[in-house]
C-alpha cells in the first residue's frame, strides 16, 4: 500500500528505525517539509543523497529506501536554520517524488517489520537457530563494547543500553546508528531486510574499525611517551647543569664541548666591535637554552654564519703588473679595453697600497667570454672567484636574506658567497645583472644599489646577521647583455662594452684556445685531429653568423666528433681538414659570405641594424603599385622607425624635381617599403638614410649598388644625424662582404676606437647628406626634370621649391 509524506532529504547521515537523531535544517525545501509535517501528522520521509555537495536534489540523486520518521521537536534559530528531533519508525521505499507547494512529496510503500520476518524464521527452524542468533547477538554486543571504549566520540553508557536489547533487528539498527562508518556503508544496513545479515555486516564493519583505532591507539601512546622522554631529558640535563655550577665547573673545558668551540672562536677570530657584541649575547643566550629546544638550533645556526665569515682574511693582491698583462693575454685574446682598465687599477693598488675595489660592468652580446674574463681578472689578480648568476633572481631576500624570525631563514648570497670565498676581498661575479625580476616579494635590483655603491657598502647590512659588514676590499664584476638596467643601479658601475669579434680576431682565438680545447675533451691524440687556417676561415664565414664564439665552438667540436669516429672505425689515421673537405665534415652552408646580393636591384638597400647579439645586414626592399599616394609597410616595425618612414617619404616628395622624380607620380602610386624576416621586431631611426635611398631608387627605377651598406637617421631637411654601436654594425658589414659603408660624419670620431682590420677591409665614407648616399649608393647619377613641363610644375607642392634649395650639400 502507497503512503504519501513529506520528503526530507539528508546529507552524510542515514537514520535508522527506533533511532531518535537530532538534524539541523537550511534549506528552504526541506524546511517547507518539516513545517508541512508539522501542520498535518508530524510524520515525514527521511532519505539519504547520493552526492552530499548537491543543493538542489532530485530523484536520480536520492537512494531508493529510507525511513518514516515522527518529528519530536522543532526550533528555529536566529541563523535562519531549524534543529529538528525526529524518530524513526519504519524502512520504506520511495516510489515516486513530487514537488508541491515548494517542498518535495515522496510515494513510498513501507516495507515489512524486520521483527516478524525473524521470528517467522525461528519458528521455522527451530532451537538451533535460535542459539545462533543468541550467540550473534552476544558477539556484535561484546565487539560493539570493545569499539565504545577506543572510540572515545561514544559515551560509556551506550554499551549498557545495547546490551539490554533482545530483538536482533533493533539491535542490528543500533549498532550501525552508533558506528562510525561511510553513508554508503550505512544505507547497505538500511537496505538489508534480514536481521541475521545485518548483525554480521555490523560485526564486520566493526572489525575493520577496531583495527584502525587500535593502530591510533598505539600512535597516541608513542607520541606520549616521547613527549615524557623529552621532557624527562630536560629535566636531568637542567639538574646536571645544577650540579656543575655548584661544583664550579661551567662545562667550557672538555674535548668536543660546543660552548667551549664557540667561545674559543670568539676569543680568537678578528671579530669587529659590533660582530664580538652580538656574537658573545648569542653564546651567553644559548648557554641557558636546553640543547634540543628549536631557539637552541636557530642561535646555534646563526653563530655558525657569524663566525664562518672570513673576519681579516684576505688574499694576497699580485702586484706585479707585467705579471697581471700576461695572464689575461694568455686567458683572452683582443678585448683591450678591459684589459688597460684591470692594470689601470692594478697599478694603482701597487703604488697606494689600498684601493676601495672597482665595480665594473662588462656588456656585450652572448659568446663574447665576459664570464670567463671574470675569472681571468681573479686569476691576475690574485683574489678567490666566486660567482652569483642573477637571471631570474626576483626575491629581495636572495641578496640581503631572510630575517631570523622566520622558520629556516637563512643569509643573502652575499654573506653565502662571502663564506664560501673564505676571503674578504675576493673578486664577485653578479652574471646576467640585466635579467633580474621583480614581483611582490621587493626589487632585487633596489637591494644591489647598496651592495654596489663604494660609499656604501662598507656598512652592508644583512638581514639574517644583522650587523654591518664591509663589502669595500670586494671587487665586484656584474655582466649584462644590455643596459636595460635601473638607471641609479647603472651610475654605481664602470660600464665597458665588449663588441663583437672580427673574423681575424676569431681565427685567433679559435687557434689559440678552442681547437685545442676541444682536442682534449674529445680524447684526440696529438696528430690525428688538423684543421688548417683556411679551412678555420671558411668554418667562421659559412657555418656561423655571431658576435662571439660559442657556436664557433660548437662547430669545432662537431668536426671533432666526426674526425674521431672515422679514426675509430679504422677508415683513417689522421683527418685533416681543409676548405676543400669542410663540407664533407660541416654538412651543407648555413649563411652566404660575400654580397648581400648577386647584382644591382631597383629599391632594395643594404642597412646596418644593431641586436643584443651584435650587429646585422638590414635588408630594405620597396616597390611602387597603382594607387593614390600611400606609404604602406610591413616587416614588424616599430613606431620610431615607422616614424622614420614618414618623415623619408616626406623628404623625398619635397626634394622630387631635383631626384628626377615627376611629382604627379605620387597622386597615383603608392609605395610598399618591407623589412625581410618579418616575425622580427624592427625599431629605431638609424634605417632613415636606407629608406630615402631605397624610395628614391624605386621611384627613379636606378638601381642601388649591391656592395654598399648605410646606417644613419635622416632629418626632414636631408641631414644625417649620428647614431650608435658602430663598431657591431662595421663587424655586421664586414662578416656579410659589404666593401663600402656609409656612416654619419658625426660618428667619424668613433672609428679611433675601430680594429685597425675592419677599417682596412672596408671602405668606410662618412656622409653629411642624403644627397651625398644617393650619389655613392645608386649606380647612375640623378637627373633633375625638365622645369619647362608647365603640368608639372602645377602639380609641385608648394615646399617642393624650397625644400629642394634649403640644405647646404657638401
């Protein structure tokens, strides 16, 4: 037969008949449940969810059975919930669930008293069932006892209750009401009909249980006792300390006695004033600690830093300047600046005797050996090396350190390396200074302002220490690949650029250091591995394209793979390698030496661009295309050469007449100007000289010389204004076959500091106008129109005339 009730659905609980369970209540249909309930029998369907998370639960989210329930009692609290006291009364099965009237309305058929299905099994079988159901139900009491008193969420009286039950299946119900076991678990009791079974599913899952408990039974007593061992071993070691004050002994004497190590150290080491104050309150703090405290390790930690500073130790400075010169001719071949600046310094330390450490910063492209000249510089100069890679730092804590009110706090690099060096004056390596971060944990850039400035540094602060330590005998190298660096942080360093390499100079140094270097590291014997200057030279030219080395070397060592396996497979004794053989070694040619181009081309001019890397060939291509005057560009450009562009175009149009060019040309066609390798960003105003002559070479239909290269921005009067890194953009010219560039007359001053082999192998013409590019550049000279042609002259803008007669060309 089919009942209807209200339908209350319940999160992690399942209610069991006879079992009186207080529920707290919120949500708003199952509080319309229980006050419709109220207003009729007080009678309501109890029933678990499937998903406990689920808000809003229909009927695939609830389990088929539960139970019938009285509601006692119900309260509604301030909060908006309702405590409810319900008592369950028998299992049902829910057949069908509707919603009225904002509440949920189940069709359930009660099932069968669990009471009369197990007495119309005694019956049926006789005394022999009932002793084991008798002995079942003993044994689920008595496991149920021994689960009451580890777990200590039950009260002790609820044992006694169960003991007093008679009927298996209230029995069975009573002991899964009060077991701790999963929902699921719990509605397999409810769904089970036969006491029998269900008394043997209670006993079951109670002996899992006891098993688990046990287990924290057996961890709460360990723990226990380790706390009473502790706090025994306190006790006696606070006793013995007892004794030896009253015997006079303070335990500083005797082999092995900590407290006796550090005060020894503090006595001896050449502390500063600050540093034995603060050391001797450290020791004097620890004396009265127990040793296995935590507060014991972090003074005990931080008395190990203090004293494992190197307090007036130094090296001995080599003063010896011919001495230092040889070294870091021998180590680097070329890098002249650097070198005067290190001896400079040298010399100066001879004669004086003491010198506050110089900070330089050594920039330039990957490759080009600033991180090996730093160890070249501590190798001249007699100091330990340590070095601190910056790229990525972004932690403030990782130059000053963690103060010791943090758990595992430990000093900065600095005080770490310091200790590392054991040396007071040292020579530190900052590499990759231009890398740093910056997040929410500070400004590590802002930290190294300190660290970096002469006037400061010899009161550096750590935050771990605390106490002031002088950085001023160290000598500070930091490397960059830019000087995309915080301007203050700039001021504090001696910049010293390091340009890239020419061809002779790598030949050099591939002959000197790399060959023979890679020789060794791939086990060839003396002999077996050759590779002559020519073919060296052809290595540099076709199968690299750098400022510095490193893939030079890579190169290198492929061939000596190569020339090792063909020695081991027994085909040769020797390789030798040749320009003739390169190929069969090298593999096919990664870069063309020799012209940009193969011949003269109508718009397309060769610029010089400078990159981290070094310098470039800049290719600038245009066309005209039918159209109403519109200068369109591509090539991934930036708003300063796109700037560049506008104002060359304008220059051209006011100066037309005089390059030959019809004005009306421009009301009908537009130009294209294009930069190659167009997934590269391309910013800056030196292309301005390049794209003047490419327009003009386009508009005109002269082609431009294919051994010439330009660098230099234009204003709109046609001057060439000066710019930088000269000496990449000269070495880019160099490395691609260029035989003649055009510079800035303003930069003519900068070819002092020029290899003497770049300017001899080009042909390097300083300009004052574009005027002057254009006659050097185009392969024809230009020829003014014919100012008789009436139609043209209307069409001239009206600064043509003046544009073309304002600028003084020399």
């Amino acid at each position: 037969m089919t009942e209807t009730f209200p339908l209350l659905p319940l999160r992690d609980i399942v209610v069991f008949p006879n079992m009186i369970v207080p529920l707290f209540v919120g949500r708003d249909k199952s509080v319309a449940a229980l006050e419709a309930a109220m207003g009729a029998d007080k009678e309501i369907f109890l029933v678990a969810q499937l998903d406990p998370s689920e808000d809003d639960p229909d009927r695939d989210d609830l389990y088929d059975i539960g139970v019938t329930a009285t509601v006692l009692q119900l309260l509604k609290l301030p909060d908006g919930t309702v405590r409810v006291l319900v008592e369950g009364k028998s299992r049902a099965t829910m057949d069908a669930l509707h919603t009225r009237d904002g509440y949920f309305v189940a069709e359930v058929r009660l099932l069968p008293a669990d009471d009369a299905q197990g007495a119309a099994a005694l019956e049926a079988a006789g005394q022999q069932l009932d002793n084991e159901l008798a002995a079942l139900m003993r044994s689920v009491v008595g496991q149920f006892e021994n689960y009451a008193k580890l777990n200590r969420k039950l009260p002790s009286e609820t044992a006694v209750q169960l003991g007093d039950i008679d009927e298996p299946a209230r029995l069975a119900d009573a002991v899964a009401a009060n077991i701790q076991v999963k929902v699921a678990d719990k509605q397999a009791l409810l769904v089970e009909a036969d006491a029998r079974k269900r008394l043997e599913m209670v006993y079951a899952f109670m002996e899992g249980e006891l098993g688990v408990l046990q287990v924290e039974k057996k961890i709460r007593s360990r723990v226990k006792r380790q706390m009473e061992k502790t706090q025994r071993e306190y006790y006696l070691n606070e006793q013995l300390k007892a004794i030896q004050r009253e015997l006079g002994n303070d335990g500083e004497e005797g082999e092995g006695d900590e407290i006796a190590e550090l005060t020894q150290k503090i006595a001896t080491l050449k502390l500063s004033k600050e540093a034995r104050t603060k050391a001797t309150a450290e020791l004097k703090k620890l004396k009265t600690m127990a040793p296995m405290s935590a507060e014991a390790t972090v003074v005990r930690n931080y008395l190990d830093v203090l004293l494992g500073l190197p307090w007036g130790k130094k090296s001995r400075i080599k003063k010896n300047i011919s001495a230092a010169q040889a070294v870091l001719d021998e180590d680097h071949y070329a890098l002249e600046k650097v070198k005067d600046r290190i001896v400079e310094y040298l010399a100066v330390q001879a004669r004086t005797n003491k010198l506050k450490g110089p900070i330089l910063c050594l920039v330039g492209p990957p490759g080009v050996g600033k991180t090996s000249l730093g160890k070249s510089i501590a190798k001249a100069t007699g100091r330990e090396f340590v070095r601190q890679s910056l790229g990525g730092v972004r932690d403030e804590a990782e130059i000053r350190g963690h103060r010791r009110t943090y758990i595992g706090s430990l000093p900065g690099k600095i005080v770490t390396n310091l200790r590392k060096a054991g040396a007071s004056n040292p020579l530190f390596l900052l590499d990759e200074i231009d890398k740093l971060g910056q997040d929410f944990r500070g400004d590590p850039a802002s930290a190294l302002l300190e660290v970096l400035d002469p006037e400061q540094n010899n009161k550096f602060q750590d935050h771990y220490l605390e106490i002031d330590i002088d950085l001023s005998d160290v000598m500070f190298v930091t490397t960059a690949n830019t000087l995309n660096l915080p301007q203050p942080l700039l001021d504090r360093m001696e910049i010293i650029r390091l340009e890239g390499y020419t061809e002779d100079e790598k030949l050099e140094i591939a002959e000197r250091h790399l060959l023979a270097k890679q020789i060794e590291a791939h086990g060839l014997k003396p002999g077996e591995f050759v590779l002559t200057s020519d073919g060296l030279r052809d290595l540099i030219r076709y199968y690299t394209r750098e400022a510095g080395v490193r893939t030079l070397e890579r190169e290198i060592a492929r061939l000596a793979r190569k020339a090792l396996r063909r020695i081991l497979e027994g085909k040769v004794q020797s390789v030798t390698i040749t320009p003739d053989n390169l190929a069969d070694f090298a593999g096919v040619k990664k870069y063309r030496f020799g012209m940009g181009e193969e011949e003269h081309q109508i718009g397309a001019v060769t610029g010089l661009a400078w990159t981290e890397v070094g310098g470039e060939l800049l290719t600038i291509e245009s066309v005209t295309v039918a159209g109403k005057g519109m200068v369109r560009t591509t090539g991934k450009l930036g708003d300063v050469m796109k700037e560049s562009v506008e104002a060359a175009m304008s220059f051209v149009k006011a100066r037309a007449p005089s390059y030959g060019i019809k004005p009306s040309l421009f009301a009908r066609k537009d130009v294209h100007i294009h930069l190659p390798e167009g997934a590269v960003p391309k910013d800056g105003p030196s292309a301005g000289i390049g794209i003047v002559t490419s327009i003009v070479s386009t508009l005109t239909g002269v082609p431009v010389r294919r051994d010439v290269a330009m660098t230099g921005e234009v204003t709109l009067r046609g001057r060439v204004l000066p710019i930088g890194g000269l000496k990449e953009k000269l070495l880019a010219a160099m490395r691609g076959g260029i035989t003649t560039v055009l510079i800035p007359e303003e930069n003519e001053k900068d070819l002092a500091e020029i290899p003497a082999n770049i300017k001899a192998g080009l042909k390097i013409i300083p300009i004052r106008h574009v005027d002057e590019a254009l006659r050097l550049a185009l392969t024809e000279p230009l020829t003014s129109i014919d100012w008789s042609d009436a139609d043209e002259l209307a069409a001239l803008p009206a600064s043509g005339v003046a544009g073309g007669s304002g600028e003084v060309h020399h």
